[in-house]
C-alpha cells in the first residue's frame, strides 16, 4: 500500500508540473494551483516519514546483548518492546555488581514483553525522539536515536540534552515486526 502511494504521489507530482506549465501558458494563475500543489508536498512529507519509519523498525540487539528490542509502530509513534532476554548477559551484569564493579545491578523487574521505548517521533536531522526506560537504574529517560546504517542503531538517553547524553549501538537482529500496542 505505501509503495502504490508514492507511485500515486509521485505520478501526481509529475502531472502536476506538466498541467502548471500549459496552464502558465494559457494565462491561468498560479492561485488555483497552489492548493493541490500544496496537497502532494503534504502527501510527499507523509511518505518520506512512513520510509524511515519501516527503517527503524525491526528488532535490535543493544549493545551490551542482554536483550532484543522489537521496535515499531504504536499510533503515530514508535515504541520498543522487550522481545527477548539474554540471561547469561544478564546474569554477568548482576555478578559485576555483586563484586563491587562500578557497573550497576540489574534490578528484579520483569523486562520480558515490557515496552521500554516509547512516544518515539521525528525530529530533526533524521533523528527520532522518545523515552526509555533503564532496567540498570529503574528510571526514565528521555533518548534520541537515528539509524547508523541499515544494521545500526544510535540510542542515546539523557536527562537534559543529548550531547550530555550516554549512547550505544544496537545491531539489527532481524526486520520482522509487528504493531506494538
């Protein structure tokens, strides 16, 4: 369906600047244009947002492998679902702890299915903005990320601006995703 809009749009467009050309010439105005010139930038915009969107989503390794996010669509939004928990990692996490690493304990909190990632739009220079939840400190964030590379994600959560921020790199586990709730 999104590729028959774009097809559609763009055939729009393309007919669009053909028809303004000979209405030019016939002496017609500009004003009556404009409108439906206005209509397909809108529709334009609305697309190049969908692709990065299907971009994004898929399901990502964070960068520590203790877990597998799926990330997709909730709404107009992207959020972030625990898909997967990589115990050995977890566990390593919860030792480095216990022996007085500066590493922080994984709390008891159940992750599994838990959406960790959410309210995630776009924002300016290809980035997407949101919150997320660190189960390292039981608290909220609010995070940036942009994609990398087709197999690589920026996360970056801070507190006041992303430059302050902690970033890592999550790797596409696979593309297959299904709408969050």
């Amino acid at each position: 369906m999104k590729k028959q809009m774009i097809v559609i749009t763009t055939c729009a467009t393309v007919l669009m600047s053909a028809w303004s050309v000979q209405a030019q010439q016939a002496g017609l105005s500009d004003y009556y244009l404009a409108p439906v010139e206005a209509e397909i930038q809108t529709n334009n915009q609305a697309n190049s947002h969908a692709s990065k969107q299907v971009a994004i989503a898929g399901t990502w390794l964070t960068q520590s492998g203790s877990l597998e996010v799926e990330i997709g669509n909730c709404g107009q939004a992207l959020c972030g679902k625990v898909s997967k928990v990589n115990e050995l990692a977890a566990a390593n996490l919860s030792a480095m702890s216990a022996m007085g690493s500066t590493a922080a304990s994984v709390p008891a909190i159940p992750v599994l299915g838990k959406t960790i990632m959410e309210g995630f739009t776009p924002g300016k220079a290809d980035t997407w903005s949101g919150k997320i939840f660190n189960r390292a400190d039981g608290q909220t964030y609010a995070c940036q990320m942009r994609m990398l590379s087709p197999t690589e994600l920026e996360v970056t959560a801070y507190k006041d601006k992303p430059e302050n921020g902690r970033s890592q790199v999550w790797t596409r586990v696979s593309n297959t995703v299904t709408a969050q709730k």
